[in-house]
C-alpha cells in the first residue's frame, strides 16, 4: 500500500496530499472500508486528473497537510469528512466518525466547523450523523435508538448521560435517559460499542440502576430495525410505569465536551 500512496502523490503533484479512507488508516482507524484507488486531495488550478488508481479531488480549500509515516497527508478531520461524503449508507458515516470520536481523535464539534467551512456537496448524510454526535450519541445503534425516540412521542431523551445519587456517587450511564421520570434505555449489544470493557462496566451498573428506583429497558440492536414498532410500545409503557412512581433522586450530568 505504500508504494501506492507513494506513486499516487507522485502522479498527482508537489502539492497533493492524502486524504479519505487513505489518510483516516493512517490516522490510525481501523474500522474502515478497503479503498479501491488512493484518494488525493490537489489545488483547484491542479489539471491533474483522476486515473485508474487515483481518485482526484480538487479544492479551493487545500488544508496543511501532516506527515504519517512518511506521507503528506490531510487533517483527519478533513480526511474523515472526504470519506464519509462519498458514501452512500448512513450506517457506514456513522462507524466511521464514531470511531473516531470515541477513540478521542476528533471532537464533534470540530467536524461540524469543517463540514460547515466546505461545500455542501454530499453532505444530507454527513449532517444527520453530526446532529447525532453532537446529542451524544456513540455508536451506530444508538444513532438507530435517537431516530426511533424522535418519533416515539415521548419526552426528549439524553444521550449517554452520568447518572448520580444524591451523594454524587455514579449509578451509570444509560445510552437514552428521559430525565423527568427516571427512565433508562439500555442498547444490549457489545457488537456496537467501541470497548467490550466499557460494554461489560455498563452491564454490571443496570442492577445498581434498578436499585436506586430507576427504571431500565433494555432493547437489543436488531429489534431497532426489525421491531420498531414493539420498541416504542415497550418505552412508551415503561414510560408510564414511571410516572406512577415518585421519580427516584437522582441527577444526570452530560460529560463536558
């Protein structure tokens, strides 16, 4: 691979530098598709043209390129939005930045600035994934999750909150939390969390939950897409079952960005 990124920023100019899927493994990701040509970011004045192996793309907004093992290569906030606009699946976007994002080697925010700073080409799907980022949302399941509460009619739920007792203790942190009630929404799945450690610390906080009154649905990734409708049945009668009981004195706290 790296005599390719080396013949195609050879090919594509003094000034080219590496970006997508290319420069994102270099950054470090590892959940990403395989790359069939090496994707170069090049001035617009460039002539260069795109090749067999080469996917060239101009821009009237080169960044500063970074060295990675000896190549030229784009920001990877840069290069992570490259990528993701060229592809055409929600769910794809939402690995990718998620990745990225929980490992700590883009911020949301950051990514929102850079899409916002660039066309607006390919971007509808980029923007859905983004607005989900930016409520807290981790993992492609829970992207799933926040577009099923939106239409549920429930109240608006937080997004991987801390949840403390009254002595500041933590009880957990619910993937869906509808503070007014003391309702939590557990996505049961190590597939779509990044760390099976995290995923199992989360596991063993549901009892200390339930023992401080709070109520916990737990709700497997595949009946997101093929039982939406029980889902939300489930959630709105856990809901109810909420409010019929005083709400447990807890306090949910989202991280600080």
């Amino acid at each position: 691979m790296e005599q390719r990124y080396d013949a195609a920023l050879r090919y594509a100019g003094p000034d080219a530098m590496l970006t997508g899927v290319n420069a994102a493994q270099l950054g470090g990701l590892q959940r990403l598709p395989e790359a069939v040509a090496v994707h170069v970011l090049i001035p617009h004045r460039s002539r260069c043209i795109s090749s067999k192996f080469v996917t060239v793309e101009r821009t009237t907004r080169l960044p500063v390129p970074e060295k990675r093992a000896g190549f030229r290569v784009a920001p990877l906030v840069r290069a992570l939005l490259d990528a993701a606009r060229r592809f055409r699946k929600l769910d794809e976007i939402r690995a990718l930045l998620a990745e990225a994002v929980q490992r700590g080697l883009v911020q949301p925010q950051l990514l929102k600035k850079e899409l916002e700073a660039g066309s607006g080409r390919g971007t509808r799907l980029c923007r859905i994934v983004l607005d989900e980022m930016l409520a807290n949302v981790h993992s492609v399941a829970e992207g799933w999750a926040f577009r099923l509460a939106e239409r549920s009619g429930l109240p608006p739920m937080q997004w991987n909150v801390r949840v403390l007792d009254g002595s500041g203790k933590l009880l957990g942190i619910p993937d869906g939390w509808i503070d007014e009630v003391g309702l939590a929404w557990q996505i049961d799945s190590r597939a779509y969390h990044l760390s099976p450690i995290s995923y199992d610390a989360t596991v063993q906080r549901h009892s200390t939950m339930t023992a401080a009154g709070i109520i916990v649905v737990h709700t497997l990734p595949t009946q997101l897409r093929s039982a939406p409708s029980t889902v939300v049945e489930q959630l709105r009668g856990a809901y109810h079952l909420a409010t019929q009981r005083p709400r447990p004195p807890v306090t949910a706290v989202r991280p600080a960005a």
